[in-house]
C-alpha cells in the first residue's frame, strides 16, 4: 500500500501533466490561481538567494527600492511587463472551471469560450503601457489621501529625530506641491484645542508678508534647511578642549596616608597652586577645562598664561565663580574670595615697566574682570577693572599692537559684553576698533552661532539653527531677527546695505508694532490648550522675545521693559521681575548650564537670551553716586541709582551673566566675528533705545 506522502508525489505528477497538455492561454489562466509565496514545481521563479536579497521592509511609495523588487513570475517563465499597480491588482479575478465524467467535458464550447475570454481580459490588463512619472506622482497623492497619510502638521515631524526630517516626510512634501500649509497660518489653528480662544487673535500674518517674505514659514522652505545641502550638520559648532584622559573621579580621589605622590592630576607637584588649603586646585582646574575650554582656546590662550601663577589663579577664579553660581549661592565662597585677592595681589606684583603691559598680564587681568562681571559686586569694582586693563593696552600702543589678534578680540568681546548688562555705553577705545572691524565672508559649510543678532547669508534665512531647531522657535527667532535689523535699518539711513525695500523703511514704527503683536500673541508652554508647544527652548526663546521686542516697541531701556511685560499666563507671582524668573526656569529645564545647547548647534541663541537678561537685570547693580558720569545715559542711571536690589534679584543677574560669559569664551576663540558682530549689533539696538543713546559711529559696516 503506497504511503501517504507517495500518493502526494503521485497526484502532483499528474497535474503537471494536465497542465501541459492543455493550450498555451490556459497556461496563464491556471497561474492565476497559484499564488506567488508558493509557486508551481514548473514555474520559474528568483532562486531562494536572489530573493534573499530583496529588501524586507518597503515604503509604499520609495522608489528607489522599485528595480529590487521581484516580477511577477508566469507559468511559462515569462515575467509580465511592469509592476503590478494596485487597479491592476482589483482587476485580477479567479476562474474556477470545473465538469463531471470525463476529461473531455472540458472542451466543451461554452467553457473554452469562457476561459479564452478570461484570459483576453487579463492579458489586456497586464499590457497596458507604464504610466508616467506625472501619473505615478498623482497616483501616490491618491494613495496617501486614501491612507490619511497627508502631511497636515509637519512640526511632528521634527519631534522625531530632533530637527532631522524623514525620508518619508520629505517624499510626501516633494509629492504633494500643491497641498503645502504654510506654518505661520497652520501651526496655531492645527494645534490648539481652544478653537474659539484662537478666533479672538488678531490676524497678523497678511501685515507680515509686506515686511519680509522670510516671515512666511512654508514647510517647503523649512524642508529645504532641514536638508542642508549647504553646512555640515556633522562638524559641531565648537571643538572642545581634549580631557579624554580627566575624569569626575580623578580628582576626587584621595592620596594615600605615606604615598610619595600627590594627587592624581598632579602626581609630582608641578602644577601652579593656590597658597590656600581651602581650595581645590585638581578640580577647580578639570572644571575651569571642561566649562570654557576649546580646542581652539587651549592652542591660543592658555599656551603660555596656563604657566604663570597669575593667570592660572585667575582661571581658577573664573571657574569657582561659575560654579558658586550655579550651586545657587547668593554670595561668593570662601575659595572664590581667597582666589579673586590672591590674583590681585599677583597682577600688582607685575606692575613693573618691563612686565606691566605683557600679554600674560593683560590676559590675567581680562579674567578676573570676567569674574567680576559675574559676581556684579559694583559698578566700581568693574570700572576699576576695565581702567587699569585700557592703562596696560595703552602702554602697549593700542588693541593693534597687542601679541596675537585673539587677545584683541576677547578684550573686545568683554567690554561690550559688560556695557550690555550695565546699558551704557562701550569705551571709545573699543568703538573705534570695531569701526574699522573688517568683515570677511563666512564658509557657508562651517556652522555659525545664528541668533537673531547675526545672520551671514544676504538672504536673511538662518542655516545652522534651522536644521536642529522646531518649527515654532525658528517662527519666533525670524521674527526677532527681522525686528532687529527693521529698527536699526530706520535708525542708521545713512547706511548703504539694507534687506528691507523703501517702502518698509518709511514707516518701520508700524511693521514694528505688528511684530510686536504677534510675538505677543504666541502661546506659552505652560499653557494646557497648547500641548505641543511644550518646549523649554521654545519657551526661553519666546519670553527673551516678548522683553527684547517690548523694549523696541516701546522706546525704553529693557530694564524698564522687563516690568511692564506680560508671560501669558496666570499672573500669581508678585514680583515685577517675574518674567525673568520664569525665563531661568525655562532655560534650566532645556539644560542650557550644563552644554550650552551645543548639541543643536544653537549657543548664539543662547548668547542672545543672556544678553537679553543680562540687560534686563542692570537694575540689580549697585552703584556709586560718584560714578554717575561713567554711564553715557543720564536718565536711565537717574531710575537705577534709587533701586535697592534684594538678595534673589542678585543671583539671577549672576546666573544670566554666567552662562553669557561662558558663551563668549566657548564660541570667541573659533567664532571671533560672529560673537563681535553680535555684541555690536546689540549695543547698537541699547544705544537707539535708551534715552541719550545712539552717540557711537559704528561705520557702515553691515551688522
């Protein structure tokens, strides 16, 4: 008796041999029932490798995977022309014919009638010529509508990967031209859940496209940064300094009682020490490294200032400051006191003919300035300081004639840094030399700190930023931007370059105002009805925004705009200054201490935010009736002289300023003109601002 799998063996012989001896159009009508995972012993088919290497996942409508996938496979090894659309795929019908007694019922008439009509239809249907490239992209469209696929909110887009777009986001923006929402007009109604709280605000988007078609956030223009063709996304925006070798716990680790050696970083005593026992040298050294150092820093500044006793005391300053304020102390440590009068007493100690004006003691006493900018003892104090720093360039023949031009530009960046968070005027020394600060083209493939107070490329748009940035916080970045240039391009008439056309020009006060409105009208992420909105840098960028574009619109300081501006939420705090408060809880949640938002490449913004605050808090100064005519506005010190700043108000001008202050040390020795520019357009928005100012040339020089 023949076994089971015999009689298998057997039956499928004898269907081969049916199948042959039947007519060559019945041959394609049978194929039609084989389905194609298990093909017929005699169907020609890919082999088993060839199969293997077909992809094993596929995007419906990604083509560059079309040529890898397989043919439909014939009965007779003839593979059909083009693939299968999907009308073709409905119009694949089974035909079943079945008869009693005999074989030759099957030649019956009616049912070769039958199957020789069923096989013309489906071979009409299989040579239909291929469609166009224009009819594959109106048949993907179709598909997607059908799927509910269709891009209606492409900021989730950019939650995914960060600011990096997908292949299947982009495919579908390329796909559908015609179904572009621009995101200035879609993102609000898209996103809120409160339709009627939406309706009650103003309609601002028509005004804005007459001040800049840059304001007009189209997903294709946002597509076309997100692929950024033009700067390397890989190369970071600043090297940093190598301590691959240092680690947290290295210098934490205690000498052994009886050891001949000293502590791990420094195991033969080489390194210059403090006198004090209450300091920590080993980890006020790994900290002051890792905070500001860069590669480009530890080639240039720390060549020969890191073997002096009095500038690496001073670095060790700067660091315990930083560190003092980010504990969240009120007032300096003992360590910090120790270290900023120990550093005195060594640059006094230089106060010889041959060694007063050395680069080692200009750079020593450029340090303990940072220091004191951040601890914002007096005006006093940082006059003091920046009196005897201008003594020792003049001793030197001026900025020019210093060793190296990165000293210039730091001694540059920190003056105008700290006549930023005074709103007073920078030294005529220092505006003379930027007068004649020569801007050279950037490398359009190198990142550059972008903020709204600076932006290389003549079209306006922003690059850098764009690629790891949402959607929503370069809505506001732009808008900032336009209205910084709008305010000085109507101030400085005389200037030569302008991006804005005449008639934006002559009356600025209106598209001003209008900017205004709408930054005010965008929506805080501590609001519920917002949910995607919850973004701590956006958040940060939206309050820096609503102060700095208050004060323009106003025409005041923006110490005194801090005061009058709203957050958009419910009003518990008591506090005038509250705005700021909320603007370092903002920037703490988006870890701006910890890497200064290298990671998406958007430190310049965060330099811009600080300086912002920075300003915000001159208020908290104290200040010497003495002095009063240091300051090149009268009436602005006339309001701060009066002002007793409490404890907390002090601390938060520290945290703003040392976060700045960092900024400037990470990007200054690899982004000297960028950071320069920046500080100079920014003095020169403070200068049109407040009441007395605008008394600096700063040339025609684009800012």
């Amino acid at each position: 008796m023949p076994s089971r799998a015999q009689s298998y063996t057997r039956s499928q012989r004898t269907r081969t041999r049916r199948a042959s001896n039947t007519s060559a159009p019945q041959k394609v009508s049978l194929q039609q029932h084989i389905p194609f995972t298990l093909p017929s012993p005699t169907s020609s088919v890919l082999p088993v490798r060839q199969s293997l290497k077909t992809p094993l996942t596929r995007h419906p409508h990604d083509t560059q995977f079309e040529n890898l996938v397989p043919k439909q496979a014939t009965l007779g090894g003839k593979p059909s022309n083009g693939s299968i659309t999907k009308s073709r795929v409905q119009n694949v019908s089974l035909k079943f014919v079945t008869a009693t007694g005999t074989l030759e019922t099957f030649k019956d008439k009616q049912s070769l009638n039958e199957i020789r009509r069923h096989v013309m239809v489906d071979y009409l249907n299989k040579h239909q010529p291929e469609p166009n490239t224009l009819q594959r992209r109106r048949d993907s469209v179709q598909a997607l509508e059908l799927q509910g696929n269709v891009v209606e909110n492409p900021v989730q887009q950019f939650d995914t990967l960060r600011g990096a777009i997908s292949n299947e986001y982009a495919l579908k923006l390329f796909k559908q031209p015609s179904k572009r929402k621009s995101l200035a007009s879609s993102s609000e109604e898209d996103l809120s859940e409160d339709q009627q709280e939406h309706n009650k605000r103003p309609d601002l988007t028509g005004s804005l496209e007459d001040v800049n078609k840059i304001a007009q956030f189209d997903t294709a223009l946002l597509t076309k940064f997100a692929k950024c063709d033009i700067v390397d996304i890989k190369q970071p925006l600043v090297i940093p300094a190598d301590i691959s070798s240092w680690t947290a716990e290295t210098y934490q680790r205690r000498t052994l009682e009886g050891s001949s050696t000293g502590p791990p970083l420094d195991p033969f005593g080489t390194m210059v020490k403090s006198r004090h026992r209450e300091v920590n040298n080993e980890a006020l050294k790994y900290n002051c490294k890792f905070l500001y150092g860069s590669k480009a820093m530890v080639s240039t500044w720390t060549r020969d200032l890191g073997h002096t006793p009095h500038g690496y005391i001073a670095t060790l300053y700067l660091s315990s400051t930083h560190i003092d304020v980010m504990r969240g102390l009120h007032h300096e440590s003992i360590p910090t006191r120790l270290l900023r009068d120990e550093s005195i007493q060594l640059i006094r100690g230089r106060v010889h003919p041959s060694t007063f004006a050395h680069d080692t003691t200009i750079q020593a006493a450029l340090t303990v300035l940072c220091g004191e900018i951040i601890q914002g003892s007096s005006r006093e104090a940082i006059q003091w300081h920046e009196d005897a720093i201008l003594q020792m360039v003049s001793h030197r023949g001026g900025l020019m004639k210093l060793g190296f031009r990165e000293l210039t530009a730091i001694i540059a960046m920190v003056f105008m840094q700290s006549a930023i968070f005074r709103e007073s005027q920078a030294p005529e020394t220092i505006s003379t030399c930027m007068a004649r600060l020569q801007v050279t083209t950037a490398d359009p493939t190198k990142p550059v700190p972008e903020s709204p107070l600076y932006c290389p490329r003549s079209d306006g748009h922003f690059t850098t930023i764009a690629v790891r940035c949402h959607p929503h916080t370069l809505a506001i970045l732009y808008e900032t931007r336009i209205l910084t240039d709008l305010v000085v391009d109507a101030s400085h008439p005389f200037r030569s370059i302008s991006i804005f056309p005449g008639a934006i020009l002559s009356e600025p006060e209106m598209h001003m105002q209008r900017l205004h409105a709408r930054l005010q009208n965008r929506p805080s992420a501590h609001d519920n009805r917002h949910a995607t909105y919850k973004d701590w840098t956006y958040e940060a960028c939206r309050l820096a925004a609503l102060v700095y574009s208050t004060a323009i619109a106003k025409r005041t300081s923006i110490s005194a705009a801090v005061t009058m501006t709203s957050i958009n939420r419910a009003q518990t705090e008591t506090s005038p200054y509250a705005v700021l408060e909320q603007l370092k809880a903002a920037l703490e949640k988006s870890h701006a201490a910890d890497e200064c938002w290298m990671d998406t490449k958007m430190t310049g913004v965060l330099f811009w935010i600080t300086l912002v605050a920075g300003a915000a808090c001159s208020r908290f100064l104290t200040r010497s009736p003495s002095l009063s005519t240091y300051s090149g506005f009268g009436e602005a010190d006339s309001v701060r002289g009066e002002y007793a700043p409490q404890d907390s108000e002090r601390y938060l001008r520290k945290w703003f300023t040392a976060i700045s202050v960092r900024c400037t040390i990470l990007m200054g020795f690899e982004h000297g003109i960028p950071v320069l520019l920046s500080l100079r357009k920014m003095l020169a928005v403070l200068e049109l601002l407040t009441p007395g100012g605008g008394k600096n040339d700063w040339g025609e020089v684009h800012f």
